[in-house]
C-alpha cells in the first residue's frame, strides 16, 4: 500500500531491531574498558564481576561519547542481522530443519518465530508501499488521464464544428463531401469515446458541465450527445434502507443486520477510505491468520504422538514468514516487469516449500507430507476467505 503503515504489527515488527540496538546501546561490548574498570553496576548498583551484571544483564562499560554511540548502533544492528543470516537461508530453503531446530530447543543461533514473523510482516508491506503503485501510463494516474481525455475531447469538438462548418459550405455534389462527411463521423466517434472516460477526482457537476460543453461544441453528434446526456444522471448515494430491501430482494437477510449495513454503506460512499482501512487491517490483524489455522493442524496430526500446539505454533510462524517473504519478491518481480516470473513463483513456491517443511518439521514420509500438504493448501484458501472477511467486519 502506499500511505504509512501505522498499525500495532508494525511497531512489534520494528521494536525487534530497536530492541537489538538498544541493548547494545545501554552498554557497548562490554570488552573495551577505556575508561577504567568498573566496580559497581551503573543499573542495579551490584558488585562486578566479569564484563557483565550478574543480577540486570548490563554491561559493566558504560560510554558516554558520540562515537562509542555510533559504534556500538552498529554493533547492534549486525549483532540482530547475524542471527537473520542465518534464520533466513534456513528458512526460505530449509524450513523443516529450522522448524525443528527451534522446538527441539536449539535457539539461540536463530531469530524466533515471533519476532520473524513481526518482521517479515512488516517488511512484507514496506515492500507492498514502494512496488504497487509501478506501473506507468494512463492506468497508474487517473487523474491525469482523465485531465488528457477531456483536452482531447474539446479539441476533437472544435475540429468537429471546423469540419461541419466546411461541409455546409459544399455543393451537395462535390467530391469532397463524401471525405467531410467521414471526418465528420470520425470526429463524432472519438469525442463519444472521450466523454465516456470516467473522473475520478473532480466533482460530478463539473465532470457533468465539461462533458456537456463538449456535447454541446459537437453539435450534431450522437454519440457526444448521448454520452452527455448519460453523464448528467447523477449517481445517487447508496443509503441503508435502500441497502436493506436489496439485501432482502437478493435472499441475503443474514447480512440485513443494522451494524452490518451502516459498515457496507459507509464502504460503498467512501471507497478509498474502505480501501485505505482495508489495508491497513490486513497489516494489523495478520497474527489471526495462526489461531485460524492451528486447529486445522492439530486435525492433521491428532494420531501422531509427540506433537502438540506450540510445535504447530512453531510451524505456522516461520510457515507465514516464509510466504511474507515470497510474496514481497513476487511483488518486486512485477514491479520489475517480470510478472510471468512472478505468477510461476507464486503459483509453484508455496506448497513446494510446505511441503519441504512438513516433511522436515515433523519428520513425515514423501506420501505423509505430500497429502498433509495439499489438504493445508486446501484449508490455506478456505483460512484467507475467512481473515479477509474478519478484516472487512473490523477494519470499517
């Protein structure tokens, strides 16, 4: 999406780095002692050690210059990316093992599954923000468009009544009558199909005067004129009880509820706020997406021994953060202009790789995996319709 993100999710995603730096920041690497050694913790007042608390965890070094600050952000940074270097190879080619590791308790070499998933998410519609809105022309300005059509269009009806004004001054017999009165058609055509162009940022009574005016200027061309005449039928606002009566016209009385009603009518009056809200509901409310699909799980297992829902949690966390992280490289391929590539990645890397990280995670046979795999994609289709719908209901 291209506005900011400003959700819950994303603050979690990013207090995963701020909370890697702040550490470092609160006491540096602990092992250059350049002003002298320290007896007593700055933090707690506890007798000293070793390089660091045995009581808070601070460092027993505590700078107070500018350089050591930039130094040791750094030091934090990298100190974060050197457990992401290598949780993130393992995850997007060998999730199985990374899924394992974790909940067989080797841990402190990876990122969690809980701050990866914070991030991926959060990296996930940064990229989203930059890459939707690549495509150039008419199709990625409207406005601009639409500013391009109506200049058009009025000067296609000033060629017009030029053009007409010359055939009426022609002998019905000249040979050149039958060329005015093909240009005369083509003119009519083409600002028929100009004022059809719909506005999307100026208001309705001005797009209604500018189309009249051109129908007006094309005195005599039928398309202009009924193209005018269908853009002066102002579009009236969809109210609720209008709403309701369709609703119940349509068999659709469970959704005929008062507060279901105010949200769609608010929607279908606002678009691109509902658009707006929509999408930063996608972006906040992504964690639902696991305790929809641990009960699905636990039904894939529930005569396997030895697994239970923290190793599904484990599972459905790094499984996520792995889509977040295909679908942000899908989203750069098309904004590359590589949307052929970007449709196979799709189509082919998300049950390939769970299928890789069923196997390894849960340590399945080919078959084991593969039919666990292909009824969670099943269930994955069925999960989405129901977080969209759970986003639509809170997002408006």
């Amino acid at each position: 999406m291209s506005d900011g993100i400003d959700v819950p999710g994303d603050v979690l995603a990013g207090a995963v780095v701020a909370q890697a730096v702040g550490q470092s920041l609160e006491g540096g690497h602990g092992a250059k002692e350049a002003h002298g050694h320290a007896t007593i913790c700055a933090n707690c007042g506890a007798a000293l050690s070793g390089r660091f608390c045995h009581q808070c965890g601070q460092a027993a070094h505590v700078h107070r210059s500018l350089l050591h600050m930039v130094e040791e952000l750094a030091h934090g940074i990298f100190h974060f990316e050197t457990k992401a270097w290598r949780t993130l190879p393992l995850l997007m080619f060998r999730p199985g093992r990374l899924t394992r590791e974790y909940i067989e308790g080797r841990r402190v070499r990876y990122v969690g599954p809980l701050p990866l998933f914070l991030f991926m998410m959060f990296a996930m519609f940064m990229v989203f923000s930059f890459t939707g809105h690549h495509d150039e022309g008419a199709d990625a300005n409207p406005a601009a468009m639409n500013a391009e059509g109506r200049a058009q269009a009025a000067q296609a009806a000033e060629e017009l009544a030029k053009a007409q004004a010359e055939l009426a001054a022609m002998p019905a017999s000249a040979p050149e009558r039958a060329r005015g009165l093909a240009k005369v058609a083509a003119l009519q055509k083409k600002i028929g199909e100009l004022t059809l162009v719909p506005s999307l940022t100026i208001d309705e009574d001005d797009e209604d005067a500018d189309n009249a005016a051109v129908a007006s200027g094309a005195s005599g061309a039928t398309s202009g004129a009924a193209a005018s005449e269908k853009h002066e039928k102002k579009k009236e606002p969809l109210t609720q009880e209008r709403l309701h009566g369709q609703l119940l016209d349509n068999g659709l009385s469970w959704l005929a509820t008062p507060s279901i009603e105010r949200k769609i009518v608010h929607a279908e009056n606002n678009k691109e706020l509902a658009l707006y809200k929509i999408k930063n509901g996608a972006a906040k409310y992504a964690i639902l997406l696991v305790p929809i699909t641990l009960p699905f799980l636990g039904l894939l297992f529930i005569l396997r021994r030895g697994v239970n829902m923290f190793d599904h949690a484990v599972f459905s966390f790094y499984s996520l953060s792995a889509m977040a992280a295909w679908m942000s490289f899908v989203s750069i391929l098309a904004a590359l202009h590589f949307k052929g590539l970007g449709v196979a990645v799709a189509f082919f890397a998300p049950p390939i790789h769970l299928f890789v990280q069923m196997r390894g995670a849960y340590s399945l046979s080919r078959f084991g995996a593969l039919w666990r795999t292909m009824a969670l994609m099943t269930y994955a289709l069925i999960a989405l319709l129901l977080y969209g719908a759970i986003v639509v209901l809170l997002s408006m």
